[in-house]
C-alpha cells in the first residue's frame, strides 16, 4: 500500500483466531485495531470476521452488545472479510445451526457449518482464487463450513473439485471457508484492503498518492 493512506482494520475480537489476522494485516501495512465494544467500530475502514465457533461469537455479541452495530455498519456498506466462522457470520442463512443462532447477514448465501467432518479431519490445501494472480493459496480447512445456495449479485471466487462452493464475494464482502491466515498467506487479505482502499476511493475520501 505504498503510497497512500493505510487503511485502519477491526479485527472482531471474541473469540477466534485474532492474532494470525492481526499479524498478516500489519505485515501489509494496514493499521489494526480489535473489536470487543461497539464504539470500537467507529472509523474503520474494514472489519475482519475471524474464524472461531460462530455460535460462541454470536452469543458473545449479543454479551458484548455488538450484534446489532455489527449488522447495520455491513449494511451501510463497511468493507467485510470473513474467513470460516466469520463466513458463516455473513451468510443469511445457516443450515446446522445450535438453538436460536443467529448471523449478521449481507451476503445471500445460505452455508452449513462442519460440512467436512470435525476437526480432526481437518487439512491443508491448495486452491485457486478468482482474480488472484499467481499459485493457488495455500490454505487450512477446520471444521469448515460450505455455501450451498449463492443468491443474486454474489460472485463465487473459490471451489474445490468436487464443485463445493467454499468462497464468494462482493463489492465489500470477502467470505471464504477456509483460514489463509494460519498457514502464512497473505493474498487473500491483499485482496481485501485493496477492497477497502475502493471503497474508501468511491466515497470521496482524499488518498495521498
């Protein structure tokens, strides 16, 4: 991000794997700062939804008062990366579901949670990103959720052979099924502040070039 104004991040931190996010994101510029509070989202540039257990984070933000900011700031358009549980947090539906859990929303996609098994059938792999130049990413599955509906105006990005949908995106919502983040890669998240500083770029904010 040379050349212009780096982007401040929230990372949702409730629960999940904070850290990994929190030193990829800095690694690449952006300044990171972690969400426990609602006033924590004020100026943010973008928000990561990190991976966890998405029904521990979704009875947290309702501990933490969180659950309704969160919704209406995607829904003004906030730049939104979501990996694993935070995939599920985006999804408008979620078929596996606890009890009463609930998402965000913003994106038009229904997922099953732990659609490969538990997590001691969890692996790594190698899978390509639309509009990624380069080698496919190198990325964990861990107890990974799947899209099994894709709604208008979402963009698929990711598969896997079997023609399971396990990325999709768009304009300001990242969500993948996998965690990038644990095995080093740092593509995905390229991808994601070069959303934000878009987004920013669309809304008439000054960049210094």
């Amino acid at each position: 991000m040379a050349g212009s104004t780096p982007p401040t991040i929230g990372i949702l931190a409730l629960q999940g794997d904070v850290a990994e996010h929190h030193a990829v994101l800095a690694s690449l510029g952006a300044r990171v700062t972690q969400v426990r509070l609602p006033e924590h989202l004020e100026g943010l540039d973008g928000l990561v939804l990190p991976g966890g257990e998405s029904s521990v984070i979704d009875k947290l933000m309702r501990i933490f008062g969180l659950r309704e900011p969160l919704r209406e700031a995607i829904a003004g358009g906030l730049p939104v990366l979501g990996t694993c549980a935070g995939l599920i947090l985006l999804a408008h539906d979620i078929e596996g579901g606890i009890r009463g859990q609930e998402t965000l929303g913003g994106l038009d996609i229904s997922v099953r949670r732990n659609a490969f098994g538990p997590q001691v059938e969890s692996y790594e792999a190698e899978i390509s990103l639309s509009g990624l130049d380069g080698p496919p990413l190198k990325v964990a599955f861990i107890r990974a959720p799947v899209v099994t509906r894709v709604g208008k105006g979402v963009e698929i990005i990711a598969t896997l052979a079997g023609g399971e949908v396990v990325g999709v995106a768009t304009a300001t919502l990242l969500g993948v099924a996998f965690h990038p983040e644990v095995v080093g890669e740092y593509r995905l998240h390229q991808r994601f502040l070069d959303q934000v500083l878009a987004a920013k770029r669309s809304h008439g904010e000054a960049l210094v070039v």
